[in-house]
C-alpha cells in the first residue's frame, strides 16, 4: 500500500513554499502550521490530499511583500525575529487569535507575560504555555511585541 506524502511535504517539495517546516514531525513545535479554511493546522500530520478543494494558507500567503500582514509587520518593526524556526506557527497562530477571538490580545500578552516571569526566574514551564504562541526561552518577545505594536491594531480598535 502506498503512503500517502503529508501536506508538509507538498508545500515544501511541489510548491517550494519556505514558510512551513518540518520539526519534530509529530504536530506540536508549530514549525509547520498552515492554515486550513482558516484554521490552524500541522501540516506534517495531514495526508495532501486533505486539501483537495479546500483554502490552504501559508506564511506566504499572509501578505505580499508590498503588503504584509500585520502581525508579520509588527515583528519586523519591533525586530521581534528570533532564529525564525519556529517563527511560522508563531505569526500563523498569532494571526488566528487576533482575527477570530475576542479580546485575544489581552490573552496573548497575558500568556508571553508569564512565560517572560517563569524565564526569568528559571521556572519555564513550555507545557504550561498556550500551544506553539510561546515556545521557548526568549520567544515571548516577537509575540508581546507582535500585540503591543500599531501594527497588529484591527479596524475598531486603538492601537
């Protein structure tokens, strides 16, 4: 029986897509997080053709380089940018927070908030953080500054 390649690979290999990547090919570091009709998916756990007929977006398609999205404007102005490896599922989970859930932004500066105390004091804690926002000693940053940034305001709220 043939195997049928993940989404990750098809992105990457077939469509030379960089902003997905593999990590650790289990579905939890976030280096391949897409988004599938809008919500977030690993794309190293998802058999291609999944996304037959369906809206698959990439860190690519957030924006275009004249355009960019605003949570990737925010870590470029803040320079926010950590190794970047696992800066994908960062702006793509940021990006869905901040598009589909109320008052996400006091979530997510709550949440990197923590994780700046716990690193601090040498009581890091990964798995007490929220998924792929905050994922390791330092990546806090890119997102508290992706939120307190004029850039990530959305239409009807102040900057």
């Amino acid at each position: 029986m043939q195997q049928i390649p993940p989404l990750l690979l098809a992105l990457c290999n077939d469509l030379q897509l960089n902003g997905p990547q593999y990590g650790c090919g289990l579905g939890e570091c976030g280096a391949c997080t897409v988004l599938l009709d809008g919500k977030v998916a690993r794309s190293c756990m998802l058999p291609a053709q999944v996304a037959v007929g369906r809206e698959v977006t990439t860190l690519e398609g957030l924006g275009s380089l004249d355009h960019l999205h605003p949570v990737q404007q925010a870590i470029i102005e803040e320079q926010a940018a950590q190794c970047g490896y696992y800066l994908n599922g960062m702006v793509m989970i940021t990006a869905t927070l901040l598009q589909h859930i109320p008052r996400a932004v006091d979530l997510v500066k709550s949440v990197a908030q923590r994780a700046n105390r716990e690193a601090r004091e040498g009581s890091w804690k990964p798995k007490a953080a929220v998924g792929n926002i905050v994922k390791g000693r330092g990546f806090a940053t890119p997102v508290t500054s992706t939120v307190n940034s004029p850039a990530s305001a959305r239409p009807g709220r102040p900057g």
